[in-house]
C-alpha cells in the first residue's frame, strides 16, 4: 500500500512541475523529471525562479496592449 501511495506521490508531483514549467514558458520535460527526483522541493524552486525573460516580455506586451 504505501509503495502505490508513494508513485501516486510522486506522479502528482510530477505533473504539477510539468504544469508550472509549462505556465513559466520552461521545458516541461525537465519540469516531469525534476519533479520525480525531488518532488516538493522541485515545485518550490519552479515557483521561485518563476517565468522565463521571454515569457515575461510576453505578459508585460500583453498588458500594454489591452491598455491601449
């Protein structure tokens, strides 16, 4: 029992760094894997470094463009 609850864990976690990774314009790949290995450290780390430079001039053109 607690093998499955163990690999359902770190599927979650897993998948929850591939879902910030994905937002954060990051591989999503290296998202999955990080999140695997090292699991809720991972996921905080990608909610500390946060979006790419390229992601964020995406977001700020956006903003300017609606408040045009």
């Amino acid at each position: 029992m607690e093998t499955i609850f163990s690999i359902v864990i770190a599927a979650l976690m897993g998948y929850w760094c591939y879902r910030i990774a994905q937002k954060n314009g990051r591989s999503p790949i290296l998202g999955v894997f990080m999140g695997l290995l090292f699991g809720i450290f991972s996921v905080l780390i990608y909610y500390l470094i946060g979006p790419t430079k390229t992601k964020k001039l995406e977001i700020a053109k956006k903003l300017v463009e609606e408040n045009k």
